[in-house]
C-alpha cells in the first residue's frame, strides 16, 4: 500500500491515519469539518490536500448511517482501489450499500475494537490499535485484493485480525460495549441529581463504573441507532436479572427467616455468577486473566512521585503487570496500587519500604 484516503479525522480515523503515515503511506484526509483534516495533517497525520487520482485504500471512518452512502460515492467516482470502513455496526452498512447498488466485492466492513472516551483528532494516538483485535467481516465475494489490502492496514496499525461474520460481531458488540455504555450512563445519572454528600464520597470504583459514560451522547447514539435490536436483547436478559436481584434484595428485609436464606442466597448467586464471567474476560495481551497480588503505597501528589516509585520498583527487579490510583479525598495525596506476581509481591513490599515509602494493607 503506498496511498490511502482517510474519510472523517476523529479519533479512529486520524488514529489510523498517524499510523499508516509512521510506515511511509501517503495519506490524504477528509472529513465534513474542514478545521477537522487540517488538525489532523498538523498532527502529521497526512496531507488535507485531495489525491491526484484512485488510491490504493480508501478508509470510511463516519458514522454508521453516513457508510453505505459513502462507500457508494467512492466507488462511483474510482476514487479507490478497495474501501474499507472502520464502524462499530457491520450488518446494516453492508445491507444498505447492497440496496444502493454498491459493488460489494470492492469493499470490506472492519471494526477495531479500540477507542476511548475522548473524542477528535487531537485525542488520537498511532498506537492506539497495538495489540487489540480488528474485526474483518469478509464475505465470499470479497475479492482477494481488497482483504489483502485490509490485512495490510491492520499490521501496519499493529492490531490483530479476527475473522468474524457481520452479524455475529453486531451481537458481541452489543454484549461487550454497546450494553455497557449504557450502563455506565445509566449509573452515573443517578449521581445526577444526589446529595452533594453522596457524591463526595466516590471512590475508585463509582470511578470505573461511570469512566465511559463521559463519552460523546451524538456519537452513542449513532451508534446504538444502527444496533438497537441486539442491544435491546442484551438489555432484556438483564432487566430479568436486575428483577430477581431487586426481589433477592427485598426478602431480606423480611422478618421471615426462610425468607432472609432465600434472598441472600439469590444475591450471592449473582455475585458468583459475576466472578465466572470476569475470569472469562481476556488477560494482559489477550492472555488468559492472571491472577496478580496488590501491593498499595501511599504517595504525595507531586511531580516525579510516580516516576521515583516505578524506578525503585525496576531496581527491585519487579515488573509492574498494571497500576492503578486513588486519590484521597481532600488531601493532594493518593494510593498507588501496584499488581505483580504473588512470587514478587513481598518482595517490591520490602524493597520499597527500604527506600521510605509507606505500604499499605
């Protein structure tokens, strides 16, 4: 591949557009923003400029209804060799570029299932793709060609194929992020209209719970517009949980003993169930989950505080397997938690206690 046009500069699209200019493709920008394609060609993601004729790979990064129209008019035009688009929905585009009359041998439905809660040019990363699966949803009369291009793309952005049909990934999307940015939403806007006093106390977890729900609600619903019926499936099989739970709840409060056994017995029902499916949720790299050991330290919030612990933890010869941070509730301070290998946690605990650091069980 030596020339690619990048249609729409937001996050996956300037994102992708970063990567392919770091392996030396050229790569043109459009977006309907015009401000959009110049930040991104400022941020060496391209030229803004338009090809001088068909590129090798056309990359449609627009919303999911705004795809089929748009892969239409590219390849009435031949202003691509292949086109690919890179939406959270793949049945619907598809569909509807067959009831335009578009030429479905020329073109490929991906998804990288990569993102964050940010959104534009300037949020994108060249990175961003590394390791994480792409999803390719061929279908017979795809032609050669353009899945090799395809597969090129996504080396070039060092993410991993996965081969899937249309509706299939339709309904593990909605499973594993559709359903949960609504229930992110869903939780944070009880915290909408509650006590000042309540939300004061909001720790690590309410954090993690809600991280997504600052996403953008246009861009949502785009989304979920293209995939509301398996969403809506998702949703169901959990509002009949959500009802047994609020039953399991109710029973016990109740005066009756057998009542009570039966109610709790419902809740920690539940909560194994929960632990089965997290154990089921890929590992570091897309490995198995690994069961890591927590070392906590408590850290002052100035500059270099997170450099100095990561140093002093490299010298112990530990790795970090993942990190994260609490911050104190009024008081610039926080509690760094650091997962390693049960083997190491005693030893990073002594090496840093040596060098002054304060743990914490």
């Amino acid at each position: 591949m030596r020339t690619a046009l990048v249609i729409g500069t937001g996050l996956i699209g300037t994102s992708v557009a970063l990567a392919l200019s770091a392996r030396g493709v050229r790569v043109h920008l459009q977006d309907t923003d015009p401000d959009r394609p110049r930040t991104a060609a400022a941020l060496g993601a391209g030229t803004d400029e338009p090809p001088d004729g068909p590129v090798d790979l056309a990359v449609v990064a627009v919303p999911p209804a705004h795809i089929a129209p748009t892969v239409l008019r590219l390849q009435r035009e031949g202003g691509a060799r292949a086109c690919l688009d890179v939406g959270s929905v793949k049945e619907r585009p598809r569909r509807e570029l067959v009831e335009l009359g578009g030429d479905l041998s020329r073109y490929l439905g991906s998804h990288p299932m990569a993102g964050r809660e940010r959104s534009g040019p300037l949020a994108a990363d060249e990175a961003l793709f590394e390791g994480r699966p792409w999803v390719l949803t061929p279908t017979p009369g795809t032609d050669t060609e353009v899945l090799n291009l395809a597969l090129e793309l996504v080396s070039a952005c060092r993410a991993v194929p996965v081969v899937m049909e249309a509706d299939a990934h339709d309904r593990a999307v909605a499973l594993v992020s559709h359903t949960p940015q609504l229930l992110s939403s869903l939780v944070a806007a009880r915290l909408e209209d509650a006590d000042d006093a309540a939300v004061r106390l909001c720790g690590q977890g309410i954090r993690d719970v809600t991280r997504i729900a600052a996403s953008e609600p246009r861009m949502w619903l785009e989304i979920l517009s293209a995939n509301p019926g398996p969403v809506a499936d998702v949703l169901e099989a959990l509002a009949a949980d959500l009802d047994g739970t609020v039953r399991a709840l109710r029973a016990m409060e109740s005066a009756d003993d057998a009542k009570r056994v039966a109610g709790s017995a419902g809740i920690e029902n539940v909560l194994r169930r929960g632990n089965a499916g997290r154990e089921r949720v890929p590992g570091k790299h897309g490995a198995a989950p690994a069961e890591y050991e927590t070392v906590a330290v408590l850290i002052s919030d100035t500059p270099g505080e997170l450099a100095r612990i990561f140093a002093d933890a490299g010298r112990a010869g530990v790795n970090i397997e993942d990190v994260r941070i609490e911050h104190a509730t009024g008081r610039q301070a926080g509690l760094v938690q650091l997962m390693v290998d049960p083997v190491a946690a005693p030893v990073l605990s002594a090496a840093l206690r040596e060098r002054g650091w304060s743990i914490r069980h």
